[in-house]
C-alpha cells in the first residue's frame, strides 16, 4: 500500500518537472536525497525515481531557456566539473583489476555534481532558493524525522544502522547533522506558525537521530551546530536557555552505552578504533605517493589488491602510531584521506578548492549585502551564515567519516554560489539603473564581475558606484 501510494504522488508530481527545469530540479533533488528505495518494498523498490526525474531537467537546461536559466562557468561551476574529469581519470587508470565497483561510485559522484551544477543554473531568485532549502529538509527530514521518533520510543534502545542508499550510522549523521542550521534558518525565516513548529520539530528529531546513530564524529558535529546555532541567532538570549535545557534533556536520553562510546573520543591514543582510521589514512595516503596524480581510483583502499600492495609505503610512516597494516581492508574515514587514496594529491587539491571557494562566497554574500545597505538583501547574509555551518560541519565531522561523495555535501556548494550569483545581480541592478537611467549590462561580463568582486572585497563599493554612475551619465533623459 505504501508502494502504490509514493508511487502515485510521484507520477503525479513528475509532469511538473516537464514544465521548468527548476520544478525538475526539486523533483530531483528530493528524491536523491529521501532515497525512496530504500524504504519501498513492493513495486517502487526497483523505480530509478531520481534518474527520472534528472532526464528531463537536463533536457530542459540544454534545450530550454526561458526560465531565468543562466550558464556561468564560474569558479564553483569550473572547479565541480574538473573535480568530475578528475574522478574519471582516477577510474580510468586505476589499477584494480575489478573496477566495476569503483565505475559504480564514479557515476554516482558524476550525477551529485550534475545536480550541484543544476542548482547553480537554475537557482536564480530567492524563491527557488526557499523552494530548494524545504525540498533538501524534507528529504533528510524524513529520516530525522523517523529515526528519532524510534528512538525516543523505544527508550533509547534504537540504533540507526543507515541502509543501501544512504549508508551507515556515520554518513546518516553526518547528512542529518547538515540540514539542521537549514531548519533553523527557515524556522526564523517562515511566516507561517505551522512551518515554524514543524521545522523546530524536525531539528529536535533530527539532534535525537544524531544521538542514536552512537557515531562520534557526528556527537562532535552535533556540538559544533550548537553552539553555531547559537552564534548565528539574531536572539541570542533566547537561544542560549534553549541550548541549555537541550543538553540537560539529551543526557536523561541517552544509555550508559552511549556514554561509554562517547568518552572513548578522550582516549583516541588507546582506542583500537581510532588507531585502525590512522591506519587506513596512511594506506591512503601511500596509494596517493605511488599514484600523485590519479590516486588509486574510487574506493581503491577498501580493496584487498591495493591495500595489500602498501606494506613498503605504510612502514615509510611508522613514526605515526596506528595498528599494524594487517590483511583487512577498511574505509578511509576521512573525506581528505578517501579523496586523497581515490584522486591523488590532484583530486584532494580539487576538492579543498571547492571547499575554500564556498566557504569563501558565504563570506562574499554577507559583505556584499551589508555594504550595499539593502535591509531586502539581509535574507541572504542569514542564509550564507547558516550554509556555512552545515560547510564547517561537514569539514570537521567529515574529518572522521567517508563521506567525501554525498549529496548534500555538493548540494551546499551549489546553494552558496547560486546565492551568490542572486545577490550581486541585485547590488549591479541598483547600482545600474538609478531612477531614470537606461543602462545596457556591460560587455565583458567576467571581467568586470572579476573588478567588481575585487572591489569589493576590499571595501571600495563606491568606486563600483562612481564607476557606474560616470558609464550611464550620457543615457540620461
């Protein structure tokens, strides 16, 4: 009966996505994220629904422009499509003699650029933005949502063990922990109460779903968004009783065995777990000294043929304590190290590229909106902050987690250059057309967004102003 009935909202839902690559899009985006097949057993389980849904958004975004579509190879756009050839490349010269595993993570990292290059097209007002914002909630949010309802009913005894789709505990917290400074941007930001109730309910939900996946990577996560939650609060005297009184009723939630896990995150010197994630980044790290430029190819290390092949380099590094190499592959555990043992140092310098560039354009967005003095910009500023917590999340927590290749992760990248590209659109059309002005957009377009983006960022906005007003002088009526 659930079969039937996903299915027939879906197949009601898709012809929207024929009628604008943004509808696509949503369409997309939420059902990559919820993973549908994983929750269905009947008819939809075999469904490719976000295969789908992508066929005719991409159609539309090569064939169709009339929905405020715009093609920017910008830097986020240029580095997620070198990151793709990378990730080919590394496949390609891959030394593993099966590969069809790693062929199978290659085309799925593929797609999770192709919707992160989606959203930076597509996404270009602040409606799309909120449309996007609750469509990335609402897939994660399903999983909060029942996840912590298990737990909190079954007293603490439920454990989040993730699924085929999603992954293990780790990565489900990881994904969770993401969308929680996006509830809390969207509980401040929503003018209905209703939507107010219901994010601040997924965000409680999804903090017990962190708490019962027992991950310590995420328990470190779950700290750094508290107290970024309560950095970013425009009430910040409400918001620290709330924190508070959150963490006095998570430890009336949680086990001895819970507990126990956590403390074992102080003695990381003595505990075996610990020591084997060492010891999986120093194989990857010597696939990456044998291979500096295509790495190993996706997931090398967590086969027996290439973790077998590290005895040579991982005494090379025997001055890091970990456990002894041993004959069992492990994953990286890291998003550094799996980037690093799958692409090389040249895939790793990608990826820290594309990490930097975001987190430097929520910088770009908040001074952008406060040096233009437009209080209707002051969303963006608010949101930026809140995309870059759930960065700096991902960041730190992704430090212990193989997570290198998630949606969301890239779903982020591609909301904070779409706002971006949003609000400096709308400081050059103030600064362009004043009142009675007739200003054609200027030729050079990458040139004079490169002078504007230096101007900015060092503070000279009334050059940019001067500049403008001296160009439009002679069109006065």
């Amino acid at each position: 009966m659930r079969d039937l009935a996903f299915v027939a909202s879906w197949l009601v839902l898709l012809p929207l996505s024929f009628r604008g690559a943004q509808f696509g899009l949503l369409l997309w985006a939420w059902t990559s994220l919820l993973a549908p097949n994983d929750i269905l057993y009947g008819i939809g389980a075999s469904v490719p629904f976000a295969k789908v849904a992508a066929l005719p958004t991409v159609l539309q975004l090569l064939f169709r422009r009339d929905d405020g579509i715009r093609f920017r190879l910008d830097r986020t756009a240029v580095l997620l499509l070198a990151l793709g050839v990378a990730a080919i490349v590394a496949q390609a010269a891959s030394p593993m003699l099966d590969a069809s595993a790693g062929w199978d993570l290659c085309q799925q990292f593929l797609k999770i650029l192709a919707l992160a290059l989606a959203v930076l097209w597509c996404v270009t007002d602040r409606m799309r933005v909120h449309a996007l914002l609750m469509v990335v909630c609402l897939g994660i949010g399903y999983i909060a949502v029942d996840e912590g309802i298990k737990f909190i009913l079954s007293g603490s005894g439920h454990k989040v063990l993730g699924s085929p789709s999603i992954g293990d505990n780790n990565q489900v917290a990881l994904d969770v922990l993401m969308i929680l400074p996006l509830l809390h941007y969207l509980h401040n930001s929503a003018a209905h109460r209703l939507l107010r109730v219901a994010c601040l309910g997924t965000a409680l939900l999804g903090a017990v779903t962190v708490i019962a996946t027992f991950s310590r990577g995420g328990f470190v996560g779950l700290m750094i968004v508290a107290v970024g939650s309560v950095a970013v609060s425009r009430r910040k005297a409400l918001a620290i009783p709330l924190l508070a009184c959150g963490l006095l009723a998570g430890g009336a939630l949680v086990g001895s065995d819970w507990t126990a896990r956590m403390q074992t995150v102080q003695d990381a010197n003595s505990d075996d777990s610990f020591l084997g994630r060492i010891q999986a980044w120093k194989v990857s790290l010597g696939v990456a000294i044998d291979r500096p430029l295509t790495g190993g190819g996706m997931h090398a290390i967590q086969h027996g043929e290439v973790w077998g092949t590290q005895a040579r380099n991982f005494q090379m590094l025997d001055f890091v304590p970990s456990l002894p190499l041993g004959s069992f592959p492990r994953a990286a555990h890291s998003i550094y190290f799996e980037v690093l043992g799958d692409m090389g140092f040249t895939g790793l310098g990608l990826f820290l590229l594309l990490l930097a560039t975001a987190w430097r354009d929520a910088g770009l967005i908040r001074r952008l909106v406060r040096r233009s003095g437009r209080p209707e910009l002051d969303w963006a500023a608010s949101l930026a902050a809140h995309l870059r917590l759930s960065l700096l999340v991902f960041m730190v927590s992704g430090g212990l987690l193989s997570a290198a290749y998630r949606d969301v992760d890239y779903l982020v990248v591609g909301l904070l250059a779409a706002t971006r590209l949003i609000v400096r659109r709308a400081v050059d059309e103030a600064v362009l057309q004043p009142a009675g002005v007739r200003v054609p957009r200027p030729a050079g377009a990458l040139a004079s967004d490169a002078w504007r983006a230096h101007a900015v960022d060092h503070g000279d906005v009334g050059a940019v102003v001067q500049r403008h007003a001296d160009a439009a002088r002679p069109l006065r009526r």
